[in-house]
C-alpha cells in the first residue's frame, strides 16, 4: 500500500520525505505497533543504529517476557547446531 501525503504536509512539517518516514516510523515503535527490526529495516538502518537513534529520542524498547522466550528459544535452536 502506498500513502500519498500532501504536498502541503511536508511543507508546514518542515521535514523531508525521509525524516517524515523516520518520525513517522519512530512513533508507531515508540506506540509498540511495530517490532524493533522492522522499524530499523523500514529505515534501512542496522539494529545498533535504530537502537542508538531511539536512545536519543529517550524512547524505551520494548522487552516484554515473550520476547525473552523468544530469543531464548532462538539460541537454544542455534546452539543446538
């Protein structure tokens, strides 16, 4: 799906199209709508740099105990190699 956003908005945002993408992208994160790894990739940004651009912005990750399941999960299958 593509979003057509008005001229008018860039304008009175005082954003370019790729700082409006990122704030754009940075809110849904910070909102807990999108995962971490695909706000950095929607930015085309390694995870370090995402991680140290929401630092900046004193935006917390979200880390819930489903997420430690997850990556315990993940490694368990890793080493298991």
């Amino acid at each position: 799906m593509s979003l057509m956003i008005p001229d008018e908005v860039l304008t009175a945002s005082r954003f370019s199209e790729a700082e409006l993408l990122r704030e754009i992208v940075l809110m849904l994160f910070k909102e807990n709508r999108i995962t971490i790894g695909k706000a950095g990739s929607l930015l085309g940004m390694h995870l370090i740099e995402f991680q140290q651009l929401i630092s900046s912005r004193n935006i917390c990750i979200h880390y819930e105990i489903e997420d430690l399941d997850a990556d315990i999960h993940t490694l368990s299958a890793l080493e298991a190699q």
